[in-house]
C-alpha cells in the first residue's frame, strides 16, 4: 500500500478487515421535566431487574415523578438525568441515567465534600446491547466532572459491575448499612 494512503495503512489484517466502519454516534441529551414519566418507568424496570420482579404500582411512582418534576426544572441544579430517546418511537427513551450531587461533610480522601451519586441506570430491555447505558453514564460522569466532583459513588448489580468497572469504579471496603424508619405520614398499624 503506499505511503500516505487511508484506511487500512499499515495494518496487517486479512483484505476483508480492511474496510472503513461507520461509528455509530448514540445521540445522549439531558433529560427535561417532559422526560419525568420515561424515568419514572425507566426506574421500574432497573428495579425490577434487581430481584426479577416488576415493582407494585403505589403511591412511590406520583412522589417520583413529583420530585423529577421539580428537580430537573431547578437551573443549575444538583439532581441530573442523562437519556437516549428510543429510536422510531416519539416520547419514549430507551436508556437513562439519573445522578445527584450530595454535599457530605469533607474529609481527608474528599477535602471539598461534594460527592457524586448515580442511580436508576436502567436501558428498556428491547435496546439494550447497544452502549446506551455506557454512553448515558460517561455523559453524567462528565457533568460531575464539569461540576468540581471528584469522587462518585453507586451500587452496582450484578449485571451492571462489568460496566462500572470498565468506567473506572471500583468495590470499596465502606460496607452499606440501612434502616428505614417509620413514615410518619403513614397510619401507624394498631394505632
């Protein structure tokens, strides 16, 4: 091949690898107060990928979509969420991502506080294999970075840790605990 020439130069592949390849572009944008009732049924199906079944309907999907609603209209909030609209379908989204920026006490390995949090990676199972969920996360991770956040956390599944790995997150020693307390704005049983 002569020198200066395009694809191919230098490579030692059989003819047939020789060929240009369009890179598909996955178009990512941030998610407006439209987008709520996609990542309100986004959010359903990662959770429902967590144990293998569909989360029942209940008041938790109107206090979602409230809180969406109102947190993504706020400029230069701290709550974000990254999407990839559904291809040939109007309105609907086939992957997103929701991250937050929590303002924590600082400490020694984060001297400003301000930590990154991602949540609700979710891709509709018919879209998935597609780098959507990859493209939405490095999208969010970019928005943390713009932001001054230098240390991001999330929980990864079991299905998600090859992702987040290849992105640079790694397990920590810091063990997860939870209690959930009583709602106050729910009858208490035998009251």
């Amino acid at each position: 091949m002569a020198a200066g020439s395009a694809a191919g130069e230098g490579c030692h592949w059989p003819q047939a690898r020789r060929h240009r390849y369009r890179a598909r572009v996955i178009q990512v944008r941030e998610a407006t107060v439209e987008d709520a009732p996609e990542l309100v049924r986004l959010r359903a199906v990662m959770l429902a990928s967590l144990d293998g079944t569909e989360p029942a309907a209940g008041p938790w999907q109107e206090a979602a979509l409230r809180s969406l609603r109102t947190r993504l209209a706020e400029p230069a909030g701290s709550l974000v969420a990254f999407v990839v609209d559904a291809p040939h379908q109007p309105g609907a989204l086939a992957s997103a991502v929701v991250g937050v920026i929590e303002r924590r006490l600082p400490s020694p390995d984060n001297p400003a506080g301000d930590t990154g949090y991602v949540f609700s990676v979710a891709t509709d199972p018919q879209h998935r294999r597609r780098g959507y969920s990859r493209a939405c996360m490095q999208a969010l991770l970019d928005w943390f970075q713009r932001r001054g956040v230098t240390r991001v956390d999330l929980r990864a599944s079991a299905e998600g840790e090859p992702l987040y790995r290849s992105l640079g997150f790694e397990r920590t020693r810091d063990p997860a605990m939870r209690l959930v307390l009583p709602d106050r704005m729910l009858p208490v049983k035998g009251a």
